[in-house]
C-alpha cells in the first residue's frame, strides 16, 4: 500500500477511535488499538510494516521532550531519592521478574529479556489517565519517575536484544561499561544539546518568525538523541535531561505567538504519535495472532496475565521495602514529612500504568537476527506487550478509582495556593508599574485611569476568589463571571458580522482571518478565565 493511502486511513482511524472513545467514555488506546486490529483484516495492510528503527527515532524523542518539559523540576529535587530508585533498580528488577516469569512460561532467555524491558517503564503520557484521581504530587512522581526509567529500560533492551541478535555478549565489566556510558552520555549529551539549544532559540527569537522558532523547538530533542545515539549513550536520558533544562530556560525563550503555537502543536503532535503507535500496535497484534499457533496463542494469553499481575506484585513490594529501607537509613525531619501511608503506595502500585513506550520497544524488535535468522519469538512478544498495555489500561484504568476513594488520600492545595499568589502578584506588580510605564510612554491621563480601573478590578477579583468567602466576595465573583458569560456572547455576534461581510463580499478572506484570530485570541483567553473559577 502507498504511504499517502496509509497516512489517510491512519488519520481516519484516529478519527474515527476518538469520537467513539467520547461517545461511549472508553478509554482511547484502548480503541485505538481494537480499530488498529479491525484494520488489520484489510489484506493490503497487513504486510504494512515500519522499519524497527523509525520508531524509537521518530515516536521517542518527541514523546519523552514534552513530558519532560512539561514536568516540575522542582518537584524531581524534592523527591529525587525516591524517583532515582523506582526509575532505575525498580526497571531492573521488574524487567528481571518479567523475564524468569516469561522463561518459565516457555520463552527463550534473549526473548524473555526483551519482553521484560519493554513492559517495565511505566509511561509518561498514559499517567493522564489517573491525573484527576490523584494529589498533584504523586502525578508528578509518576510522571517524573516515568522519564528516568525509559532510560533505563532502554539499556536492559538495547543489552537483551544485542545478546540475542549476536552483536553483544554478556560480562561483569563489559555491562558495567555500557551502562557508565549510556547514563554519563546521555546526561551529558542532553546538556550540551540544551545549552546550544537555548543559545539558538535566543538568537532565532530576536527574528521575531514564530514558525522559525518551532522549528527550533522541534530540532532540539532529535538533536539531543542524534548527538548521544553517536556515542551509543542512552539518546532517551539525553531527551529527557534536554528537556529538563529547556523547561527551565523556556518560559525566557521566544514570544507569545511562539509559545501558543507551540503548545497548539505539541497538544496535536502527541495525540497523533500516541494514537498512531496503538493502532499500528493494533495492526501487528492481528498479524502476530495469525502467526500463532493455538498453543503458542494459549501460552501467550497466559503470560499476559501473569505478566500484568506480576507488574503490580513488583511494584508494591519494591515500594513498601524501599520506603522502609530509607526510614531505617534516614530519620531526618524533613523525611518523616514526605511519607506516605500504605493506601498512598496501593495506589502508587495500581497507578503504573505501560503506554506507548513500551509499545515502541516491542515494534523496534528487529525482525532478523545477524545471521538473518528470524528474531526468535517476536511475534508473541509484540502480542503479549499489546495485550498487557490493554489490560493495564482497562482493568487498573476500572478498578483504581475506587481504590483512590478507598486510600482517602488528602486534597492537593499547593498548586492551587501557588496558582492564585502567582496571579496576584503578576496583576500587583502590573499595577505598581503602570505610572512610571505610563510616564514613560506619554500615555494620556485617561486612558491610564481606565487601565488602572481595569487592573484594580482584577486585582480584586483574584483577591476574593482566594478568600472565597467574606460578604464582599461572593457578588464580586459573580459579576466577574457574568461578564465573562456576556463578553463570550458577545463574540459569537462579532465572529458572525464579519463573517457575513466576507459573505456578501465587502471584505476579502484574508480580513476576515486576521479579525477571526483576534477574536479567537480572546474566546480563549475569556473561557480559561471562566474554568479557572
């Protein structure tokens, strides 16, 4: 099939996987992955397959950049001990399990390693599913905990695979040596590429082209795989470090169009790379279960649940022995603050949830060994992967939120608090500026008495919506809000005006664009305000 044809249908099954996932509140990959199967009867797509190595450079680095970005720094210093040992020693260990699990099942050791890297890190992007279940800070731990253990499983895989293929051999001093390499590189790589990065951005930004700076942005996280892929370092830890920086440096870097475009982009780009690997996933899944026999088919559903249950029994455990192995080394204060209870780890343990890296992992198998044998097993390894990363999604996805209203885990209110003294001291230090901003522009009198008006309007808005009560707060709040109703009203009835002067022809297209991204600049900014109360 021609890749225009593939691209066409894929975006279609995209299409068609998400308005159902709304329609019947399922989640996403979960059909994604089903229409991917359905697809899979079309005979002309069943020998679609994408090289092994298009997928860990095209799906990882972009993947991993914008979690990455996206994720608290501060909150990974917090609790760095804790994320450093469920990322690497809790990879290793899982991986570990999974392969004695998968062995006794049947598999070959190679084979069995492989599967047990690629369904030990849990997934950056799937831990949106829990997001709204759990406190603030354990999302960010997942999340977190979840960059660092791509790495880490990327080098249990890279060894297995190697192993089997033939290209590598297994040694005390050798694998030492490899892992030195693939963590000292990546964390090196990743912060030279960043600090390049951040110099570029500086000086592509003073050209003021939005779309030039994208372009940058997009650049950075390949750079940063490409530059430590070249000193077989760890390229996904090169990423992931990269992206850290970034989001320190980011919010300096560029404009405000820029920022809005890229966030507009990298909200579409990471559906369309998610969806697109579970329904591909979906496709070699049927053509894996083809390849089977019934017996190997049984064997291999077998494994999937024993696979899922062993995933959550590692998990708790190694959490539960962790925490007190550190309470037993430690006994400062400030440890005794972040403890956590039991129901916080039985949550923590059910909340690992596999996503679309470990579906990369298991398309990137390669298809023939060195001696252009076929890589024993492949077929049921990308099977059993998908069928744990459904299981996962749909059992843990159905069970954990009773579990997160069973632990009674406390309401998060940093983020909130902070949100709110973030906002009041940006309109406060809005309003202390305006005189001398105003002297300093000759701003008429007036115009700078109703700019003040307008701030000190928001300023108290903001005010009573962190006070939230008082027997002033309540009626300012709602005039706020019937204004932003009235104002978002009032755009529907604009929009259409000038929609109906390009109809009648009394302005051209490109008018009407220009004044159509104005409004929509203040729609979004006007509904935001509105879920924001």
């Amino acid at each position: 099939m021609a890749a225009l044809e593939f691209m066409v249908i894929l975006g279609c099954a995209l299409l068609v996987s998400g308005a159902l996932a709304r329609r019947l509140r399922v989640a996403a990959p979960v059909l994604q992955l089903a229409v991917g199967v359905v697809l899979g009867f079309v005979p002309a797509l069943r020998e679609t397959e994408l090289p092994p190595d298009v997928l860990l450079l095209v799906f990882l680095p972009l993947l991993l950049y914008w979690e990455s970005v996206t994720t608290s720094l501060r909150a990974i210093r917090r609790d760095l001990r804790g994320i450093v040992l469920t990322g690497t020693l809790l990879v290793v260990v899982t991986a570990w399990a999974v392969a004695a699990l998968a062995h006794a099942l049947g598999l070959p050791w190679g084979p069995a390693w492989v599967l047990g890297a690629a369904v030990a890190p849990t997934d950056a992007t799937a831990v949106g599913v829990v997001s709204r279940l759990l406190p603030q800070r354990n999302v960010t731990l997942l999340r977190a905990e979840s960059l660092i253990n791509d790495g880490s499983a990327l080098v249990v895989y890279s060894l297995a695979v190697g192993v089997t293929v033939g290209s590598e051999h297994l040694g005390a001093v050798h694998v030492s040596g490899l892992v030195a390499l693939s963590y000292g590189g990546g964390l090196a790589a990743g912060a030279v590429v960043a600090w390049l990065g951040i110099q570029l951005r500086r000086r592509v930004g003073r050209l003021g082209d939005t779309l030039l700076d994208n372009l940058t942005i997009i650049l950075i996280p390949f750079s940063a795989y490409l530059v430590a892929e070249q000193f077989e370092a760890s390229g996904v830890l090169a990423v992931v470090v990269c992206g850290l920086v970034m989001s320190q440096a980011g919010p300096s870097l560029g404009r405000a169009a820029a920022r809005r475009q890229t966030e507009a982009f990298w909200s579409l780009a990471m559906y369309l790379l998610n969806g697109a690997l579970f329904v591909l996933v979906g496709l070699e899944a049927q053509a894996t279960l083809r390849a089977l026999s019934s017996t190997a088919l049984a064997q291999a559903l077998v494994m999937i649940v024993a696979v899922v249950v062993a995933l959550v029994v590692v998990r708790f455990l190694f959490l539960s022995g962790s925490v007190y192995a550190i309470r037993a080394l430690d006994r400062r204060p400030q440890q005794r603050g972040r403890r956590m209870g039991n129901r916080a780890r039985v949550v923590s343990a059910l909340a690992g949830f596999r996503g679309a890296v470990s579906l990369a992992l298991a398309l990137s198998v390669p298809y023939t060994l060195d001696s252009g044998t076929p890589f024993p097993h492949r077929d049921t390894i990308v099977f059993v992967t998908a069928g744990v990363v459904v299981a996962i999604l749909v059992v843990q996805g159905l069970v954990l939120p009773a579990v997160a209203r069973w632990a009674q885990l406390p309401r998060d209110t940093d983020s909130e608090r902070e949100l709110a003294f973030a906002r009041t001291t940006a309109s406060q230090a809005a309003l202390d500026a305006l005189p001398a901003a105003a002297a300093d522009m000759g701003t008429d009198a007036e115009v700078v008495e109703r700019l003040r008006a307008e701030y000190e309007t928001h300023l108290n808005t903001l005010r009573a919506a962190g006070a939230a009560s008082g027997p002033d707060a309540e009626p300012l709040l709602r005039r706020k809000q019937q204004e932003t109703s009235l104002r978002l009203a009032l755009l529907e009835h604009k929009r259409s005006a000038v929609i109906a002067l390009r109809d009648e022809h009394r302005i051209d297209d490109a008018v009407l664009l220009r004044v159509q991204q104005q409004l929509d600049a203040e729609e979004v900014r006007l509904a935001h305000m509105r879920q924001d109360r």
